[in-house]
C-alpha cells in the first residue's frame, strides 16, 4: 500500500499473484477499508510505503534512521523520518494491527522504480510521467491496463510498486537497508533488473 498521512487523503492499495498478476488496484481512506481489502484478499505479505519504526538515536540522532539515511547514500533521497510524523504513526498502528495476521514490511516505491530503471525524469504526479512508468511497470507486472485506456495516479503505481517489492521479497530478490534493531526497508537487489521468469507463462 501506498499510506496517506491522512485519514482524509488517499491511499493506494494494490495486489498481486504469486505470478505477478495484478489483482486489484484502488484508492481508498479509511483505515478499516484498507485493512477490509486486506482481509479480503489474506496476502503472504503486506508491504507498506511508510516509515513503520522510528529513530533510535543509535547512530546520534533521532531527526532519521540509518536506513533512510543509507538509501541517500546510495543515490535515493528519502524524507527524514520527523518530518513524517502524522504518517509514521498512522503506519505504525496499522502494521501493528495486521502483524498478527500478516507478515509486513516497509518498502519504498521510489526506491523500487530506480532500481529496475523504471524512473521517469519528470515528477510523477504530471501525467506524461506517469504514463511512462506505467508502460515500463508493464514489463514487470501483468494485467496493467494499457495507458490509452486510463493512465492511473501515483497513488495507484506506487500502491502496485509496493506489491512488485513483496512479491520480489518472496523469491529472495531484496536487500535489506539500515539496522535491524532500528528498521529496515526493502529494496530490489540487482537480480531483480528483469521481469520474473513465470511472467511469461500463459496460464
């Protein structure tokens, strides 16, 4: 999923097949509608594009964890973790209200998109941007809808990003970044550059 900060803005919930098949995507709010679509599918893994932990001050600050501040070591620019507050908490309590449950972890889906050579220079929320990624994504990921017919929101490609990642994560193809005892984040590694095999198959 692609948490909003906000119960009154969007999130982007999306999810695959074992066999990288989009199931579903959509936009919802409440946290009971996300935690409804989750029940309803019952996913191996949940990953959720949200700081799920929060600054230890192991490494002498609380500002950012070791993880958000290895992936800017590593090209990709992530928001310190205070100035996500609102969205942190939202995202600690959901994940802690599926852990029972669901197995869950945090993923970033910019991260994502520049690992597989999906990223687009301009911002994603111009449509032409989006476009773009959604016709690379497609190489990825099955049953996306051709951008002639509708050209879907950051919300939604991230949302489908995220499903992407966990669905990497299934097949050992992440990298775990940061601290453990602080938080990690789950990005592709490098053999997870081209499609999965069973993306060919015709069944």
């Amino acid at each position: 999923m692609d948490l909003a900060g906000r119960i009154d803005e969007v999130t982007g919930v999306a999810a695959l097949t074992d066999k990288a098949e989009l199931i579903f995507v959509n936009q919802v709010k409440p946290d009971v509608a996300i935690r409804n679509y989750i029940d309803y599918h019952r996913p191996c893994l949940v990953a959720i594009d949200a700081p799920l932990t929060i600054p230890s001050g192991r490494y002498g600050t609380y500002a950012s964890r070791k993880c958000d501040r290895d992936l800017a070591q590593l090209g990709i620019p992530t928001f310190a973790t205070s100035m996500l507050a609102q969205l942190t908490f939202r995202a600690i309590t959901i994940a802690k209200s599926l852990e029972p449950r669901y197995p869950v972890i945090e993923v970033y889906p910019h991260a994502t998109k520049a690992r597989l050579g999906l990223s687009h220079k301009d911002k994603k929320v111009k449509e032409i941007s989006r476009e773009v990624i959604q016709t690379r994504l497609s190489r990825f990921v099955k049953n996306l809808p051709r951008t002639s017919k509708i050209v879907l929101s950051d919300h939604e490609l991230d949302a489908i990003l995220a499903a992407y990642t966990a669905l990497l994560h299934g097949n050992a193809l992440t990298q775990a970044i940061g601290d453990p005892q602080e938080g990690l984040i789950y990005v592709p590694n490098d053999k997870a550059r081209k499609p999965l095999p069973f993306k060919q198959d015709s069944d």
